[in-house]
C-alpha cells in the first residue's frame, strides 16, 4: 500500500500532525509511506516507521512548489493521500481514497481536526520516532541519569517571548534547595539564530548550572533530550510541541497565539496564559516584526504555580492507572 502524507511547513504544525500519522501507520501495517513537508518540518519524520520518501517542499512564489510537489508524486498511482495544506494536489492525483482537511470549527484544536478526517474521537496524540543517532547524540549531550528541567526561551517573533531574566529567575527558583527540583541543572535550548535571546539567560544561572544546548541540536535529537526532561517550560514554539510529543512534562507559555487551536496537546501538557486577555494584547498598528514582548502578565510565580500542577495532575493519573 502507498500513502502519501502531506504536512505542514511549520515544526509545530508538523508535530500536531503526528498523531494522525501514528494512526495510519498502525491502520496500514506495512505500508509504504511518502511524506511531504517543510523544509524546517521535514527532519522530523526521518525516522518514522514505513517511510519510503521524504519531500521537502520550499515554499516558492506564484505557488510553483506544488507543481514541483505534483510533478514528485504524479507518476505513482496512491491507495490513500493525505493532504494537511487545504490544496488541490489530493483531487489531482490518482488516488483510492482522499482526505483533505477542511475549515476548523471555532474552538476546535487542530489535533481534533485532524482526527475528524479519519471519524478519530479521541484524536490520536502527537508522537515522535527517534534513530539511534538522535538517542546517542542526546546521551552524549545530556548523561543518562542526570537529572535536569529544560527551558526553551526563544520564539519566532518578540510578541510570544517571555523576557529571559524570568525565565532565568523560574530556573533558580525550580532548582533551588527549597524547589521542586533540588539541585537539578538546566538545559536550555533554541535555535543557533536564536543566541541572543537565550544568552542572557545562561548569563543569569550560577556558573555551572546551564547546559548550552543552542545551536546543539537538530529537532528529533532535542526531542531525544526532552523526553528525558523533568520539566520542560518554553513560549508558544515548536520545540515546545516537540516537547509535549517526546512525553516531557510540559509547561507552555501563551499570550498573543491561539492557545485553544495550538496548544501543546497531550496528558503531561499544560498551558500558563497571560493574565491580560488574547484581544486585549494588540495594540492599535501593532508590527510583529517590531513590537516587544506580550508576555509580561504572567508571572514567575504563575510558572511555577502552572508547574505545580502539572506534577501533580501527573502524579495522580500515575496513581490511577495503578489502581
């Protein structure tokens, strides 16, 4: 059986997708799969089960990459596509069966979207496949055994970051003596064009307590360390979905972003939003290219108290399941 499974081109988007991809995967054992995504997103998928192909479609103007992605995949004759992007790529090709996504219902996250192509009620959870490479890079990284929280500071314009003298302050106060994580080091994580926001950060911690991880990494070898995460904190990224899909407990951090469609999603995730209201949070003529932060309602001590929570709402479901 061939499956062509087209994603998205934003890494958090790409991860929400996931879930519907463990799906089919199990549905059609054995299957053959050809994946289209991103060129930021596309890593992800290197070492799922069943892959045969990996497209990166670069976005380019007058919408010729999905002549580029049609011309790909036009001489194969698909037993399913799968188109995630809304285009018209799914009714072009020669297909058994189609399932394109349709507009979102208000209010409804993207994860249960996904699961209505297939009638999934629950939605399946995002997951992630790590190789070999990705686990042992990770060890080599971060030591099997220590124990660590993981802080994820940078986003993909100012508006959605929380300053790093909070995030710094969050850290100190987690692994004080008196915190919930005696002791533990921090790693923090971004991108390598994401240094400066990351950098004042690690400044902020005792000599010793950061492990640099910016620039360290690719996306499923991050993943590999966070799964290993006591605590993952981060602002409205995809590493903080990536996060929440490795089974790190997750604390994500929410202001001018649509917490209700994009919020991490999984049992050991949960969000912190701002104290100030979403519609409140724009100002008259505001530049996402030029504005400051939109974080500063939430507070450390709201982080922490979101954190608390969070341990124990997984303590307890641990708890049940023993039961």
């Amino acid at each position: 059986m061939k499956i062509l499974f087209v994603t998205a081109t934003r890494i958090g988007d790409a991860v929400l997708s996931t879930g519907l991809l463990a799906y089919l995967i199990g549905r059609y054992p054995g299957a053959e799969f050809t994946v289209a995504a991103g060129p930021l997103a596309a890593p992800l998928f290197e070492a799922m089960p069943g892959l045969k192909r990996l497209i990166v479609v670069d976005k380019q103007s007058y919408a010729r990459h999905w002549m580029k992605l049609y011309l790909a995949v036009a001489a194969t004759r698909w037993d399913l596509v799968v188109d995630l992007r809304s285009s018209a790529l799914a009714y072009l090709l020669w297909a058994g069966q189609r399932r394109r996504v349709a507009k979102s219902e208000v209010g409804e996250h993207r994860v249960r979207q996904l699961g209505k192509l297939f009638n999934l009620d629950p939605p399946p959870a995002p997951q992630l496949w790590f190789g070999q490479k990705h686990i042992a890079m990770a060890a080599s990284l971060v030591p099997p055994g220590e124990r660590f929280i993981a802080i994820g500071p940078a986003a993909n314009w100012r508006g959605k970051e929380w300053r790093a003298e909070y995030f710094a302050e969050l850290a100190n106060h987690l692994t004080s003596a008196q915190g919930l994580f005696p002791g533990a080091r921090v790693a923090v994580l971004a991108a390598a064009h994401e240094r400066p926001q990351a950098q004042p950060m690690i400044d902020a911690l005792p000599r010793g307590k950061a492990i640099d991880l910016v620039g360290g990494t690719d996306l499923l070898t991050a993943g590999a360390v966070l799964q290993r995460a006591a605590l993952y904190v981060g602002n409205d990224t995809g590493l903080t979905h990536i996060a929440a899909a490795s089974g790190a407990p997750t604390l994500a951090l929410f202001g001018p972003s649509l917490a209700w469609k994009y919020a991490p999603w999984g049992k050991r995730a949960e969000i912190v939003p701002t104290a100030t209201p979403y519609a409140e949070l724009f100002p008259p003529g505001w530049d996402h290219r030029t504005i400051g932060t939109m974080m500063d309602s939430i507070t450390v001590e709201a982080v922490e108290q979101g954190a608390v929570r969070l341990l124990a709402r997984i303590s307890a479901e641990k708890v049940m399941e023993k039961a």
